[in-house]
C-alpha cells in the first residue's frame, strides 16, 4: 500500500494535510528558515488575538498503567534520558499494537466540545480581533502551491497516552537552535478550561502503520510541553498553539531537527494564503498514514482571528502544520497556522501566527 495519500478539492477548498523558500509575500515575516534555507524577514504589523498572550509550561507528565501518581524524576534520571532517548518503559510502552490502536484525541466529538467552549468567551475575543482595519487586508501568493508529492518525514505522528489509554495528534519540528522542539495545536498538550496537561506524549516522524518499520527513524519522548494561557484557561481557539520540547532520540539518539529537518515559521501576514497541510486525520485510512491538502486558505470571518480551508480532515490531523512555500524537493517549508477544528461541512480551521506565538516558540527552545 502507498505510504501516504493525499485528496483534492476546487482551487479555493484545496487538500489538507519542507529547504529553500520561494519568492515571499510583502506582508510575511519569516522568523526562522528551515534547516538548510536563507533566512528572510520583510515584517509588517501583528494582530492582536487574544487578550493574554502569556504562556505557561510543565515538564511532560508520565504516567504509565500501574503508576499511582505521575513520576516525577530526579536530575540523575534527567540526565541519563538523553542518553538512552527517554524513559526506557516509556518508548517501550508505546508498542506499534498500541500506536495502531490509539484513537484520534479528537474523537469522538471532542472537536465540537473545543469549538463549543470558544463560543463562550466569543464576546472577549471578538472586539479584541476586529480593532485594526488593516488586519483585515491579506495578501496570497501569486501561484497556487504544487501537489504535495513528498510526505515529508519533518512531519509526524504524536501519540499520546493518559492512564490506561490512547491517542494521537499531528505534530511537526521547527528549526529552532536547540533543535528540539515540535509545533502542535494547543489542545494536544493541554485539555483547556477545566484540563491539564497531557501525559506520555512520544512524537514518531513519518509513521505508517501500513509499513513493517512504522516508525522509520525512531521516536522522540516529551521533555517539557507549552501552550498559552489563554488555551490552558478558556479554551480559547485563536490560540490552539502547543509546543513540545523533546529529549535527543530516535535511532541516532540525537536532537529530532538533526534528524529530520525542521521548517521555518512565518507570522504576521493575513489570514488568507496558498498552504500545503499534514496530517493524520482519522477519517483518513484510519490515521494510519500521513495525508497531505493543498490550496488556499481563506479568512475565517472578521469575528476571530483564524484561517479556513475545506479539507475534512477530521480527529488526529489536530496540530499538523499549515506549510507556507513548500518545497517538495526538499520537504520543508515555513509553518503559518496548525490545524485546530474541522465542522461538519469539513472546513478545518487555524490560528492566526503573531508574534506571541513566536514569543512562545522562542520560550519553548529555551526550556530545554
């Protein structure tokens, strides 16, 4: 079977789902280059999305069938993970039977629940998004994005496991200078309003269930998790952003970005823009293969501060990255939004990137 798959739609509902950048847009800042690219910046004004644009972070729970509380390890047991890539019982729980039947964190229904929770502080977030009327001028990209014909191993699979249970999101690795950290949507490593941090998270580049190697360059277990504030307190989807900083791993035992690449992350443009998206949606081949979705996202609506493409890319393609000026060649691209939502027309939708989401990033490198 093929190790990935990919679905179209008209030019304006193109496919949901990284090296040299193309010719930018005027409005994008280009913070950091994918590994192996010329940095370029041409920055223009942030919006404003959210009243609280502070984070909050927590090393990565463990907590594994027969422990009664999560553990919590000494700075000896620290530091000899980086040599052995992790908590040994903790890679070895993540068996690929349980990695096959792990569900969507997503389904079922959870993606209403999340949309529903937002709804409740609409009222805040609203007159914060709709102040500038120049944040409602965008800019496109004057070619439509290729068909996505390499599924880039930067991009991957994150499992993750409560007591006794599991589950998955989609997840990426950005060109940080620790070289450690992944880029997720908020809600995959924190439950919101009323939740707490999730346990057990192992990121796996390129998984295919359908492979005999389904986790073709290794696994990366969960140092340190972040998100901001106004997630982790309302729920509040203009910032479904997560990070996660990894331990060294994978069958090199060195940082993911060293063994992977990393993409580049852009902000401050307008909400609309030509994308190429990845994934591990479960209505998909049952999440078991990474899929891939091209064209133009569109402005949501003037009420919020998030982007809109009809992919039906449903539970488990949470958190996969929005890739601005993708590259096949290479695999790499820039990361602009990740997928937060999808309705029940199959429109998915993504935060708008500023510059407190690279005030996050920035935070999240440093946690290592």
């Amino acid at each position: 079977m093929d190790s990935s798959r990919k679905i179209g739609c008209p030019r304006s509902l193109r496919r949901l789902g990284a090296a040299a950048l193309a010719a930018a847009v005027a409005t994008i800042a280009l913070l950091t280059a994918p590994a192996g690219a010329p940095a370029w910046a041409n920055p223009s004004p942030a919006r404003i999305s959210g009243s609280d644009l502070s984070t909050s972070s927590a090393p990565a729970p463990v907590r594994l069938p027969g422990d009664k509380a999560v553990r919590n390890y000494t700075p000896t047991q620290l530091k000899s993970f980086e040599r052995t890539g992790g908590d040994p019982e903790v890679l070895a729980y993540w068996t690929p039977e349980r990695m096959k039947a792990a569900k969507s964190l997503d389904a079922p229904g959870d993606a209403e629940w999340v949309e529903s929770k937002a709804r409740a502080v609409a009222s805040k977030t609203a007159d914060v998004a709709a102040k500038p009327v120049a944040a409602r001028i965008s800019q496109r990209a004057t070619n439509a994005p290729p068909p996505v014909t390499n599924f880039s191993i930067t991009n991957g699979k994150l499992f993750i496991g409560g007591y006794e249970s599991g589950s998955w999101c989609s997840a990426s690795a950005i060109n940080t200078s620790s070289k450690r950290v992944l880029i997720t949507a908020g809600h995959c490593v924190h439950g919101g309003q009323g939740g707490t941090w999730l346990q057990n998270l192992v990121f796996v580049p390129g998984y295919n269930a359908f492979n005999t190697d389904h986790d073709p360059v290794g696994r990366f277990q969960a140092y340190w998790l972040r998100t901001f504030n106004e997630w982790i307190n309302n729920s509040n989807l203009n910032r479904d952003v997560g990070f996660v900083t990894t331990y060294s791993g994978g069958d090199w035992n060195t940082t993911v970005v060293n063994t992977i690449g990393g993409h580049g992350l852009v902000y401050n443009g307008g909400t609309e823009f030509d994308t190429s998206i990845f994934g591990y949606p479960g209505n998909r081949d049952g999440g078991n293969v990474m899929w891939a979705c091209w064209g133009t996202a569109t402005d949501n609506s003037i009420l919020d501060n998030k982007s809109k493409i009809t992919c039906n890319f449903g539970g488990g393609s949470s958190g996969g990255p929005w890739t601005w000026n993708y590259d096949n060649a290479s695999g790499l691209g820039s990361v602009r939004s990740v997928m937060s939502t999808v309705n029940s027309d199959g429109v998915n939708k993504g935060p708008y990137f500023d510059q407190a989401v690279v005030d996050a990033m920035n935070a999240a490198n440093a946690d290592w």
